[in-house]
C-alpha cells in the first residue's frame, strides 16, 4: 500500500499562495484606479471635491474596502511567509505571527471604519 507523504507542519501553504496570488490580482485591478482618480486631480479635470464625493458613494466605499481587504491580506500573508522561513524558535514565531495579525487587524478595522464613517 503507498502512502501520501506530506513534507512540512503546516500544510497551508497552497492556500497561502492561492490567496496571496487573488489578492494579487485584485490589487493588480483596482491599483489603475486609484492613480486614475489621482492624476485626473492633478491633471484639473476633477477637483478634490468632486474626488471626494465620487469616493464617498456607495460603490466607491465598496471598491475602497474591497482594495483594503486585498492589500492587507497581501500584506499578512507576504510577511507571514518571511516569518515562516526566516524566524526558526518556534515561540518567537507564534508571537510574531500573532503580533502581525493583531497590526493588521487593527489597521484593517481602523480604516475601514474611516471609509464607512467620513460621509457621515
């Protein structure tokens, strides 16, 4: 009978990289945008408070969330990754793993209470 060996402890690692590579993706799309708005503020042909009133609709708030989710997600996981290979006591890797992912929590929520509360 052949056995499936499995190299490694955490056996997460497929889903580390598929949704590193979605996040990826997502910010690979809505990065155009954001320096569209940008340069079209620059450029004159939107002032910043009609960038401010186009930003603060509905679908800008959802594009806005969607873009904060992507990135910190990118972010955690590429980080995560370098503490995995790089920080080899173990109780010093939990923690930092841990402390990361309170940072980006909390900036997570911080910001998106931003985005949801600034038209208010």
């Amino acid at each position: 009978m052949v056995k499936n060996v499995r190299y490694g402890t955490a056996h997460n690692g497929l889903n580390d990289w598929f949704f590193q590579r979605f996040s990826a993706v997502l910010i690979a799309l809505l990065m155009p945008v954001a320096f569209a708005l940008l340069f079209a503020v620059f450029d004159g042909s939107l002032n910043q408070m009609q960038l401010l009133n186009l930003l603060d609709s509905y679908p800008g708030r959802i594009l806005h969330a969607l873009f904060l989710f992507a990135l910190l997600t990118h972010a955690y996981l590429g980080i995560k990754v370098i503490v995995e290979d790089y920080v080899h006591i173990v109780a010093l890797r939990i923690v930092l793993m841990g402390v990361l992912l309170v940072i980006a929590v909390v900036l997570g929520l911080w910001w998106f209470s931003m985005i949801w509360a600034w038209g208010s």
